[in-house]
C-alpha cells in the first residue's frame, strides 16, 4: 500500500501503478522460482556427496588411491557448505 501512495505521490497514473506492480510481482515470482530451482540442485548436490562420503568409508583398502584424488575431509567441507545453504 505504501508503494501505492509513493507512486501516486510521484503522479504516476492508476495503469502506471498497475504495470509496476505487475512487474514487480513478475520479478518477485521469478525468483521464488530460480531459489527453489537452487535450493532442488544443491539437495541433489547433498545427497551425492552423502554418497560419496560413504562410498570413501566403506572402502578402505583403496583409501590411499581414493585419497590420491579425493580426500575425505574435502568432500565433508562441500556437503557442509550445501548443508548450509539449505538452511
């Protein structure tokens, strides 16, 4: 309502305000949609870092090869940086 008046003041006409606040509630639509898109695609990053984490501490006779091109702590670091952005 406060954006109404502002733009009323400004002597913007009632199809002006219209078409702010249409493209402002467009924009506002669009990026609810890009953070769900991102926040999908860091839980399907989670999870397979989960995987991950797994499949490096079930196998243990291959960790000094594993840790050659993966270290545990690494993978730990990143599912913890997504962790915390779907918070």
């Amino acid at each position: 309502m406060r954006l109404i008046v502002e733009y009323k003041r400004n002597k913007y006409s009632l199809e002006e305000i219209k078409a702010f606040l249409l493209k402002r509630e467009q924009e506002e639509t669009e990026v609810e949609q890009a953070r769900h898109e991102l926040t999908c695609k860091l839980t399907h990053i989670n999870q397979e870092l989960k995987e991950v984490i797994s499949f490096l501490e079930k196998n243990k006779h291959n960790k000094p090869m594993l840790n050659q091109h993966v270290s545990h702590e690494s993978v730990t670091l990143i599912q913890s940086l997504t962790a915390l952005f779907l918070v």
